[in-house]
C-alpha cells in the first residue's frame, strides 16, 4: 500500500503542476495581465493596444469590453482629428452601453459610460450636451451608489455642477423650455464637495486639484480667488503621470502667472 502512494503522489503532483502551468501560461490571461499593468502604470495607449485583440477574440467578454471602453475614452489623443477623436469616443460609449447590457451592477461600467459622454460633448452642438450632460448624470451617480470609493465618477460629477452653476437663470429657463427638465441642482457646493472627495480618494491625482481650482476661480465669492491659487500651486507640487497631466500643469503655470 505504501509503496502504491509512493508512486501515486509524483503523479498527482505533476498533474497538479502541469494544470497549474497550463493555466497560468493561457496567452489571453497573460495579455489581459499586460493591459493591467500598463493600465496601472498610466500608458494608456499601449495598454488599449494589447486590449483591443482580446476584445476582437472575444466581443461579449465584460472585463474586455470595460477596459476598451475606458482606455479609449481616458485619452485626449492630442494633434489627431475632431472626427477621429470623436470615432473613439463614440466607439467607447457603445462598448459601454454593451457592456451594461450583460451587467448592470458593476459601477465602473456607469463610469466609463459617463466618460465617454463627457468626451463627446466637448465639441457637441448645444442641445447634443444638453442631453448628454442629463445621461452623464444619471451614469456617474448610479456608479457612486454602487462603490462609492471610485473617484472618477466624483470628478465627473464635479464637473456637471460647476457646468450647471455657470448657467443663469434666464440660460436654464430656456433650456427647460427647449430641451425639458433634467439639468436641475447644479451648483459650485456641489461641484467643490464632489473634487474634494475625488482628492479624498485619490490624493495624487493632479487633475481633481486642477478642476477644484477652477471651480474656485468660476465661482469667485469672497476669498474663492486666493483659495483657487492655492489648488493651483498644489497641481506643480504632483509629479505628472500622463501627457495630459503635464500639459494641465503647463496651463496652471500660464494661470499663475
């Protein structure tokens, strides 16, 4: 009996190891591993290119529909086309939405889906943002009921606000008369409560800093200016993560000046 184990364990134990190997040497694990950490590591493009083939393999795949549709839409892809620009974003909003579509209760699915909103409605005529800002909304708030520690959706949020406050009352009144209700409780407490808890959570990130600041400097009430030089000062105190965090640093310095 004893000697029957004997030779019975080195066969279970290879078994065992070659299951193991085989998992772990899976090229699509290995490739998603890849476009996290490049994820992780801010290099957004290249991880977008190692995700895009996964996606293509396999299109019904969640996590692979929420990393393209986020990597697509995190980027401003400076020097390139508005139409090219805006293909991408549209392309981010749709993997968004089928995303959702098979699950409906992961909150940085809403995140990426009010990004990409956001992104389109950069260059968006009047009543395209009017619509987008109310889906952005909705989208953004739905992910912080679902996680509430995702900073992302506090920034959004943020930025709707301040938006919203910059209207008078005479802007909102016609576009409640054009576009109906859904723009309502926009203000700058709002819009400095969301930033502020976007910096709660992710303290090194330079844009939430960047934003307050400028919700500051909008809102110019009382001490607002010199409290907005303040967030403005500390954007140059954060080591620059992405292309985009630098030359938001670069504006802040034309600002301070």
């Amino acid at each position: 009996m004893m000697k029957m184990l004997s030779f019975l364990i080195p066969i279970w134990f290879a078994t065992m190891l070659f299951c193991t190997t085989t998992k772990a040497e899976d090229p699509r694990q290995v490739q998603y591993q890849a476009v996290l950490e490049l994820r992780k590591s801010f290099r957004y493009a290249e991880a977008l290119q190692k995700a895009l083939p996964l996606l293509k393999a396999d299109s019904s795949n969640l996590e692979y529909l929420s990393q393209v549709s986020y990597l697509l839409a995190i980027q401003a892809y400076p020097g390139q086309p508005e139409n090219r620009k805006e293909s991408q974003y549209q392309l981010s909003r749709k993997l968004a939405e089928r995303a959702l579509s098979i699950n409906n209760k992961q909150p940085e699915l809403y995140y990426n889906l009010a990004l990409a909103l956001g992104r389109l409605s950069e260059h968006a005529s009047v009543s395209t943002k009017i619509e987008n800002a109310k889906q952005i909304r909705i989208a953004a708030e739905k992910a912080i009921e679902l996680n509430g520690s995702l900073a992302g959706p506090h920034h959004i949020l943020g930025r709707w606000h301040r938006e919203i406050a910059g209207f008078n009352a005479f802007e909102m009144a016609m576009i409640g008369t054009f576009f109906g209700k859904g723009l309502e409780g926009g203000t700058y407490e709002s819009a400095i409560f969301h930033f502020q808890k976007a910096i709660q959570l992710e303290p090194d990130n330079l844009m939430h800093y960047f934003e307050l600041a400028n919700t500051y400097a909008e809102r110019d009430r009382g001490k607002d200016e010199n409290i907005a030089r303040q967030y403005y000062q500390k954007v140059l105190t954060l080591m620059p993560r992405t292309e985009d965090e630098k030359r938001t640093q670069n504006t802040t310095r034309s600002i301070l000046k």
